[in-house]
C-alpha cells in the first residue's frame, strides 16, 4: 500500500480544496457505492498476479467484464457510476468519490494461508486509507456526512466454505463443524460492520452465499445429486451461514444508532431459479456454460473459446459463479422486491435503503 500512501500524501501536499468536489446531492440519499467482496463484485482484475496464482482453475469467473455483476447493475439502477477497482484509481480524489470497488476475486472472511486470496481485513484495510484521505480533502464534517450518505455492499463467505471448509484445507472440518464455523464467520462479519460503523458508516447491504450445493463444482466433486439437483448437505452448511448472518444484522439494526443494514437472500433466489429454470427461461441448471467434463467441472473457464453458444440458456457461468442472466434477475429482486422473491432482502429492498435518510453526524 506504499503507492496509496504516496498518493495521499502528494495530495495533501497540494492543498487541494474540498467542498467544490462533493457531489451534488440528489433524492436518493447515497452519495457513492463502496463494495467489498469475492468473484461476485471482481473479474480479476483488482486481484494482483490473479492469472498466475488462482486456484480454482476458472480464469474468467464473471464472463470477462465487470458490467455483468450485481453490484455493478445496482449501481446502474442508483444512477451512480460503477465504483473501480482500488488498485486501479487514477491518483485523483474525484476517483474515490465514485465510490470503490475493493473487491478480489478470490476473498474470504477468515485471513487466508496463501497469496491466492485477499481477507476481508485486507479489504477493511483499504475502505480505512479511503476514508482517511477523504476526510484530509474534504475535511472533518463533510467527509462524515458523505460516508454516511454512502452505501457499502459487502458479499463474502462463498470461498471461506468452497476453499477452508470443504476441501478441509488446512484441517478446518476436522477443526469445527457446520455451525460452529458458521458462527466464526458470522462473528467476523459482525466484526467488520462494526469497524465500518465506527468509520460513520451508516448504510450497508450484506449478500448471503448462494446455494452451493447446487454449484457445477460441487456437484461433479460429491456426485451426489439427489431429487433436488442439488447437495443438499452441503446447503444445508450454507443455509446455516445465512440464518446466523441474518439474525445478527436484525440485532445490529436494534443496537446501533441510525444504523440501515440490509440482508439479501441470494440463497432463496437463486434456489427458486433452479427449482423453476423454464419458468424463468433457463435451459440448463445443472451445468456450466463455460468448463468441461461432468458439468462442466472438471476443468474451470480458463478461455471464453470454451463456453456455451447460448449463455442466457444456462444458470451457471463457471464452476461457482452464475451467468449474466441471473445477475440480471437478482438484481430486479434486491432492487425492488420483483422477479423472484418480494422480500428477497430484508427489512426492505435496496431501493428502499437507497432512498432512506440517514440522520446528519452530531
């Protein structure tokens, strides 16, 4: 982070002025989208070396571009400009105040043994230097009243279970148990709302993990597939996650002051596509558009040259990550209740946080 801190040095040294570079503010009360996350809000390239050190075998996990993810179409929907990466900001303050995307393709919750992954503290590390440098430019108050205007999205735990739990990397199976590794990251998440809280951060949407038992990956790994398409055991761990993950956003909510955090239940939505794929015009629920072998599993999206003709025919992209198309439909759902689930996230869709109001710093 040596090149940052020069960054914000150079700037400081320069005198730049503040209040003129606030945004403009509008009726929808969020001044810019900071997103923290795994392959769900990153193709890779906020990940250094990530062609050299992945694990997964799936170079393209989200179809080449950016602009196909989630939280890249809410922003569409805020009428905000897609936040960038962090290792690729321009050197200019204007930069940051579009919002960041500090995301990694391969991240989790827990600090990870090997360079093939960011932590979540990693990504806490870097949403902390922003907010330092935010505050030197546009001073004490006004830097406070556009971070809590902000909204953060932060969607996590998808690697912790795919690369810790279930392949008993580094013996954490044999070390915990569904539950109780659950609650280690849910504990930790709760950990790092905090740390954001106390940064005034005051908006923050929290995605559950998907259904990954019904993953290529895990499918062609446990060849169990039982009348649900899916590794229900395997679920079940995640449902676990999500369950836990929830309840602790409903007590922070009671808890902390002016706090609006929101719970997305990917799982739900993503569980009601696969049950119902034609009603939602997908052929093939079962396989990844972009792979080979069983489900296109055993060998990852490591060139496009390989994918499906149709991509929109698929719910699957790659071994763990879904095509563009249910990106799409998720983010219909979270935005404003329709398409899958009415209630998809909770206490209210994103729309809702987008456009609530957040008391002024004291």
């Amino acid at each position: 982070m040596e090149g940052f801190g020069l960054f914000l040095v150079a700037l400081v040294s320069m005198g730049i002025t503040n209040l003129a570079m606030v945004p403009e503010k509008t009726s929808r009360n969020v001044s810019a989208m900071y997103v923290l996350g795994d392959s769900s809000v990153d193709c890779g390239s906020n990940t250094l070396f990530y062609p050299i050190i992945h694990l997964n075998l799936s170079l393209l996990p989200c179809n080449g571009s950016n602009s196909i993810l989630l939280p890249y179409l809410l922003a569409k929907k805020m009428g905000l400009p897609y936040a960038e990466a962090f290792y690729a900001q321009n050197g200019t303050i204007d930069g940051l105040l579009n919002g960041v995307n500090y995301g990694a393709a391969h991240a989790t919750i827990l600090s990870p043994t090997s360079l093939s992954h960011q932590s979540l503290n990693h990504q806490l590390r870097q949403v902390f230097e922003t907010v330092q440098l935010l505050e030197l430019q546009l001073g004490h108050e006004s830097s406070r009243h556009f971070i809590r205007s902000s909204l953060f999205y932060l969607a996590f735990g998808k690697d912790d279970y795919i690369d810790l739990f279930l392949r008993n990397f580094s013996g954490v199976m044999a070390e915990y148990n569904g539950p109780q590794f659950a609650e280690i990251l849910v504990n930790q998440m709760v950990h790092a709302v905090m740390n954001l809280y106390d940064m005034n951060v005051r908006k923050v949407v929290l995605m559950g993990i998907l259904p990954l038992g019904c993953a290529p990956s895990l499918l062609f790994q446990w060849h169990i597939d039982d009348a649900t398409g899916c590794v229900e055991m395997i679920n079940e761990v995640i449902l676990r996650y999500n369950v836990l993950l929830e309840e602790s956003i409903i007590r922070l909510n009671e808890e902390l002051p002016d706090a609006h955090l929101v719970f997305c239940d990917l799982y739900q939505g993503v569980k009601k596509i696969i049950t119902y794929p034609h009603f939602f015009g997908f052929e093939d629920a079962k396989n990844a558009c972009c792979g080979l072998g069983l489900y296109g599993a055993e060998i990852g999206c490591v060139t496009s040259d390989i994918a499906c003709n149709t991509v929109s025919a698929n719910v699957w992209w790659d071994l763990y990550n879904p095509t563009p198309k249910v990106n799409s439909l998720l983010a219909e759902s979270t935005w404003s209740g329709q398409q899958l689930l009415s209630n998809i996230c909770r206490p209210t869709t994103i729309r809702g946080l987008v456009y609530s109001s957040v008391s002024p710093p004291t």
